[in-house]
C-alpha cells in the first residue's frame, strides 16, 4: 500500500503546505478528507480524480470537504465516474449548495455516491467522534492488513482502545500551547505524542500542522520516538500483510 500525503498543513497553509488530505492506494483507492487543493494534489501525483473509489470526510469545515465541489466538476466535465463519499450529516446539502453557487446547478448523485456513514463497506471500517468545533469524526481503516488511523480535527481524546496498536495513526497537530487547543478544538504535537504512547501504536504521523523547530521536535520524538513529519506529497510505503 501506498500512504500519499496530498497535503499537510492547517486551515492557513502554514509553511506553504496545502491543506491536509491522505490518499491511501491500496486494493481499494480512499481519500481521507478533500481539501480544496486534492485534485491538484492528485495530479500532480499522477492520479486522476476518477480513480478514487471512496471518499471519507471528517467535518463540514472549508479545508476538509473544499474540494469535493472541484471533484464533482472533474467528474461530470473530464474524467467521468462515480465515488463514493460518506462523513458527517448535512454532506449532501453543502455540496450541493456550493456547487450550485459556484458552477450551477447539476445532479451530483449522478456523480457522487453521498452516503451516511456506516461500516458496510468492502474493507474494515470503524469510527468514533472526535471533540472538535463542529461535529468531527475519527476513522479506522484497516486495509491490506494495514490499520490505519485518522483524527481529522480534534482536541485530545482518548484513543487508547480505538487507536490500539495501529500501524499508522495520523494525528492532527493544529496548536502549540494547550489553551490554546482547547479554545479551538485542536491538539497539540505534544499531547498527540502521548496519545499515540497511550495507544501503543507503531507510528504516529503529525499532520494539520504548523512548522515545528528543532527544539520541539526533539520534545515530541523524546515522548514517542516513531513520529514522522511528512510534507507534501511524501509517500510512505507499507508492504502488505498477509
């Protein structure tokens, strides 16, 4: 399996890093949020938009679900196809409404799959609720023998259990002083870090993130040593298991 990070940064692009969006291209293609760089992201990749088999969204903010009106455009205008996406309620309403604002008016679910969110799909899927701003869901994916782990926004949480022993978790590292998380709805690299020991998982991947300096990331890897800090368009490459 191939783990693409399309994007890494926060809401703001800090350190000229696109919005956060993981691309996972394994037995079946799944895009972990659709900021509204991904089909850029894709393509610059070398993949087109109608490769993507399955869309997963977190929350209902810009950079997360910005991109699936930019998607369904593709869709209905280049490469033809149909995905489908699954997240929080009022899904299928944003696009709509969006995509009408911004392209006119168009029947999307000729193109998108918009479905609630459910465990009925061809690969393992779990999903929790994170403590976000807005309604934000964590999801598990266990792909290839892979188990892979996404936090989308959120302040700390408890993924002890959830998150248990997960080859990868990709952990959200949005704030660098704790009041400042809680106010927000986020987390900080250092409170991921002992989430991710908590959990006892293999990797931790810090993503929606500013820029950290040397200093700090000596602190988190001193606290988990197995934390990467990818950028974009950083591939990690896992073989399968059996």
């Amino acid at each position: 399996m191939k783990i693409i990070m399309l994007g890494t940064g926060d809401a703001f692009s800090s350190g000229g890093r696109a919005n956060t969006s993981i691309f996972l291209d394994g037995t079946y293609k799944i895009l972990l949020d659709c900021s509204p760089h991904a089909v850029y992201s894709l393509r610059k990749c070398g993949y087109s938009p109608n490769q993507m088999q399955y869309v997963f969204i977190t929350h209902l903010h810009g950079d997360h679900v910005g991109g699936l009106p930019f998607l369904l455009l593709n869709l209905i205008h280049k490469e033809k196809g149909k995905i489908i996406v699954s997240g929080p309620p009022g899904l299928s309403d944003l696009v709509n409404s969006v995509y009408s604002e911004l392209f006119g008016q168009t029947n999307f679910t000729d193109y998108l799959d918009i479905r609630h969110l459910n465990k009925n799909f061809p690969f393992q899927i779990d999903y929790m609720q994170g403590n976000h701003s807005i309604l934000d869901f964590i999801y598990k994916i266990e792909m290839d023998g892979i188990k892979i782990v996404y936090t989308g926004d959120t302040r700390k949480v408890d993924l002890s259990e959830f998150a248990f022993q997960a080859d990868y978790l990709f952990h959200e590292a949005a704030e660098f002083d704790e009041k400042n998380a809680e106010k927000s709805g986020h987390t900080t690299p250092l409170q991921a870090a002992k989430i991710a020991n908590e959990a006892q998982v293999k990797n931790l991947v810090l993503i929606h993130r500013p820029e950290f300096d040397t200093g700090l990331i000596n602190k988190i890897k001193n606290i988990f040593p197995n934390t990467i800090f990818p950028n974009d368009f950083d591939i990690i490459e896992q073989q399968s298991k059996k």
